[in-house]
C-alpha cells in the first residue's frame, strides 16, 4: 500500500495508507463473472445434450461426455479465478467455497455418468446446474455499498442517523426532551 496524506488526527502520525488499486476487488470481480457465466453455460448444455440423447440423437450422448470434460476443466478455473477474488483480490470467499464443492461435485457427476449410476447422476446434475445458477446470480449481484465516511467532529455518530431537516441536532439526540 501506498501512504497518502490525510488530514492530522490527534495521537496520530497523519499519514494513513490508502488501498492499492491493484488489490481492489472489482478487477477481479470481472474475470470471476466472465468465468462463472461460462460455467453455468457449460452446465446448461449438459442438460440440452442430455435431453437431445434421451430424445433419440445417440450421437449427443458422445458430446455429453466431452462436454463432462469441458464443465470439470471451467470448474477448476472457475475454482483458481475465486481464489483470486478473494485472497490477493480482497473479495469475499465464499465464492471459492462453492466453487470448490461445485467442482467436487461435477467430478463425482462425471464418474456417475461413466459408469452409468442414472439414479444419482440426473439428480446430482439438476443440482448442479441449480447451484451453478445461484452462483451466478449471486455473482453478478451489484457490491452492496461501503461504509459512509465520517467527518472528524462526527466521533459518536452514525452515518445516516443524523437530524431530520429542518429540525435542530439537539432535538434529534436521544433521550433528551424538545423543548
């Protein structure tokens, strides 16, 4: 981090660190969308390809399989690109959580598949798509808003809670009659 000049506080040195751009989330916060919406687009196509199989296609059950392949691969960089929004990108982790049982889950969904264990295969993948979903809104959600600084005479109060206009402060301060 990078010292700027702040404004002197008592006891202090008046100097505070303001954050490196580079860390900021919102950096990484892109690449984790673009990935996520990749995922979830991989996870759809293996419910298509599997109803086009199941409609009478055979050949989709081939594409299936290598679309398996293609969903375990996005997962794991879905998985390295979470990591990074939350460690070096200071976002929160519970990306790389579900990022991580997401891909646990796709790798035991493809070994479901492969040895045809129907009974918990479709099931798992409706999960999974559903989690993948969620994980997409949840992503491209917008970042609630940062704390409201507050001004140095402002030691005690909280942002937002001041006096209603047009009234005084001291009829706003709890506890006390307006007279």
């Amino acid at each position: 981090m990078q010292p700027s000049l702040a404004s002197a506080e008592p006891g202090g040195s008046g100097i505070r660190e303001s954050p490196d751009p580079r860390r900021h989330p919102g950096r990484s916060r892109g690449a984790l969308r673009a990935v996520t919406t990749v995922h979830a687009a991989t996870l759809f196509t293996q419910a298509v390809l599997a109803g086009r199989f199941l409609s009478g296609d055979y050949d989709m059950l081939t594409a299936h399989a290598v679309n398996a392949n293609v969903v375990v691969a996005v997962g794991l960089v879905q998985v390295v690109v979470a990591v990074l929004y939350w460690r070096p990108g200071r976002g929160p982790g519970w990306p790389a959580a579900v990022s991580v049982v997401l891909l646990v889950a796709e790798a035991a969904q493809a070994v479901l598949g492969y040895r045809r264990t129907l009974g918990v295969h479709v099931p798992l993948g409706v999960t999974l798509i559903a989690s993948g979903l969620l994980l997409l809104i949840q992503v491209w959600r917008p970042l609630p808003p940062g704390p409201v600084p507050t001004t140095p005479g402002d030691a005690g109060s909280v942002p937002g809670r001041g006096p209603r206009p047009g009234t005084s402060p001291e009829a706003s301060q709890p506890g006390q009659e307006a007279s």
